[in-house]
C-alpha cells in the first residue's frame, strides 16, 4: 500500500513538472495557449500585463483558480482525490515559478504542437494512476458525482472563449495554433488514458461477495451481477457489471487486483448511461 502511494505521489510530480515544462517553455513564449484552468491562467496573466500596471505569473494564477475548485472537491467528491489533484496544482504553479521562461524555439507551430503533447502526457499519465491535475477535472467528477450532465460543453465554452480572446489580443493566427495545441494535447490524452467519462467494468471472479464488499468500501457505484460459466473449464463463476467515470478507473483496477488476482476483467467504453447514475 505504502509503495502504491508512494508511486502515485511520484507519477504527480512528474505530470506537474511536465506540464510546467509545457507552459514556460513552448506555449507562453509562443503566446499559445492550454486547456482548461491552465489556459485561463495564461490568459489573465497576459491581459494583466497588458492592460494594467500589475504584473502576476501564470503559476500563482493557476493555483488562485483552483483554490475553489479544491474547496468543492473537498465537499462533494472526497479526501484522496482532492490531495492529490491539489498536490499536483501545488507542484505546477512551484515548478512554473522555478523554471523560466524561454522560447526553445521560433517556429510557433513546433511550440504548439510540442507544448500541447508535452503537457498531454503529463495530464495524461496523472489520470492513468488515480490523480488529476485539478481544474476542469475537479469539475468533471463533482459533476459525475452530482449528476450525469457532460462536462464537455463547459470545457468548450472554456476552451472558446480563451481561443476567441486570445484572437482578439494578439490575432487570429495565435487561436489558430492554439486550437492546434488543444487539438494534440486531446489526442495523447486519449490515447494515455481514455476519451470517455463514462466505463463499464465487466468483472468475472469467483468471489462476487468479496469483490462486492471492496468495490462499494471503495467507490458508490451500482454493482449488477449476473452468473457466469466458464466455457473451458465449466466453473461456476460470476459477472459483476459496474458503470464507473473514467477517475475511478485506477481506484478499481486496485481492488481487482487486491481480492481476485485471477478475475478477468474487460473494460468497456460507455457512449452514455439512463437512469440514475450518481452518488447521493
């Protein structure tokens, strides 16, 4: 157990240096910019330097919006997940304010695309172990936890209104290769981790009971089982069917394999659930 933290804590670290590489030196030199809260921080920044006398760096504005992020996270979603994805806010706005700001290259589209898969992986490989990198993600499982609505449109409506200002200030051809860097960073994301919110876990074990315990010790989600048969061995077994969003996926995968190293799982991607799918 002590490992698997500590392991979670490192992947952390390296996803919050990743993305602080990302951001000081290819996408803020370039005046391209991220997704999400990441995004939005970038862009104040360039508006207070612009339009007022004040001058305040991407990584303090980063970890000011998440501040109240975290406090919902704390309240609707749960203690682990918050520390986690509030150590990893911690460590990019520190690793932002440590390494400077450098244009690695003139080629804004190498900036782009380069700081949009940088940072991907660093969003990416936090996800794929449990954590998150606050922001719009904390967002996403509030909402998961509340009610099925799609935290899809609101990141869009982030993601546009951060293209169409950034435009507007320093011209069309910079929210160009700003969509270029979130059109790379969604791809490496996906393909580190997955593009649905939505799962369903198809678990096959022989202890149903204790796998039923652990999963809802864990995580307060809806549990079907169905009998099951092996075909080659004529064993009778059975199927649990669980839907889950996408930053339990880590959460389950230890439960699995702490109380049936043997169970076959198979994970599904979910186009879409009915009915009730929530946490109260």
């Amino acid at each position: 157990m002590y490992w698997t933290e500590m392991k979670k804590i490192i992947i952390v670290v390296i996803g919050a240096l990743l993305n602080a590489i990302a951001m000081n030196l290819f996408l803020i030199p370039a005046n391209v910019y991220a997704s999400g809260f990441a995004g939005l921080a970038q862009l104040l920044s360039s508006l207070f330097s612009l339009f007022t006398p004040f001058t305040i760096s991407t990584g303090i504005l980063l970890f000011i919006l998440n501040v109240p992020a975290t406090i919902l996270a704390w309240k609707k979603v749960g203690k682990s997940f918050t520390l986690y994805s509030f150590l990893s806010v911690f460590l990019m706005s520190f690793f932002m304010e440590v390494i400077p700001v450098i244009k690695v290259s003139p080629d804004i589209l190498l900036n782009a695309v380069f700081g949009g898969v940088i940072g991907a992986i660093g969003v990416g490989i936090t996800l794929r172990y449990g954590a998150s990198t606050g922001g719009m993600d904390i967002i996403a499982m509030v909402l998961s936890r509340m009610k099925d609505r799609p935290v899809g449109i609101y990141l869009f409506i982030l993601n546009a209104a951060i293209v169409i200002t950034a435009g507007y200030v320093y011209g069309w051809e910079k929210a160009l290769y700003t969509l270029v860097a979130l059109y790379a960073a969604t791809k490496v994301v996906d393909a580190i981790h997955t593009k649905h919110n939505k799962l369903t876990a198809l678990i096959i074990t022989k202890k149903s009971d204790e796998m039923k315990a652990a999963i809802h010790s864990k995580l307060v989600r809806g549990i079907t089982i169905l009998p099951a048969k092996g075909a080659f061995t004529n064993e009778n077994k059975e199927m649990l069917m669980i839907v889950i969003t996408r930053y339990e996926l880590y959460d389950l995968e230890r439960i699995i394999k702490e109380v049936d190293p043997r169970a076959f799982t198979n994970i599904v991607e979910t186009a879409g659930v009915f009915g009730l799918f929530r946490k109260e």
